[in-house]
C-alpha cells in the first residue's frame, strides 16, 4: 500500500500525473526542460544516448545519455520515479 502524505488535490494530481524531463547544463549548470517530454513509463523503454540538447540559458550544446535525464515535477523537488534504476550520477545542486 503507498501511503498517502496528504490529501492530493486536483492541481496536486496534476502535476504528479505530467512530470517534465529535466537535464542539469554541465556549463551553466542550469536546470532545463529537455526537448523531449515523455511520460517515465515510455522513457524507461528507450534508448538514451549522446543526445545532443542545448541549454537555454547560455545556448550551449552538451551531449547528454540517459542517467543525464531526470524527472521533476513542477512545483516539487523532485518525485521518485526512477526508484527501481540504479543512480549512476548524482546531479549537482545549483542553487
Ligand atoms: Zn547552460
């Protein structure tokens, strides 16, 4: 059974329901939406590597692989989908 931390509004669900695909800038260090959104189910299915994206912030391109890929919800730190996959890298913290 998952416990229920609170009673989960409609905006609640909302944002829990369509997380964003977000990758960190290695240059900025900027956080950014990825290009590609996808719901998790259909990102674990596929295959992740060298894709080039560019940073809105300072325009760079950085190569990104699939560990690179995180999802967050808007509004949360971050939401634990990706609890059944090893955490290769730990993304760093800007503040
Ligand atoms: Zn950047």
């Amino acid at each position: 059974m998952q416990p229920f931390y609170s009673m989960p509004t409609t905006r609640d669900m909302e944002t829990i329901a369509r997380p964003l695909l977000t990758l960190v800038c290695p240059v900025c260090g900027a956080t950014f939406p990825s290009a590609m959104q996808m719901d998790p189910r259909t990102f674990e299915g596929i295959q992740v590597t060298n894709l080039f994206e560019r940073c809105p912030k300072c325009s760079r391109v950085s190569r990104f692989n699939k560990p690179d890929y995180l999802f967050r919800a808007p509004g949360e730190t971050e939401i634990n989908l990706r609890s059944g996959r090893a955490r290769r890298t730990a993304a760093p913290k800007v503040n």
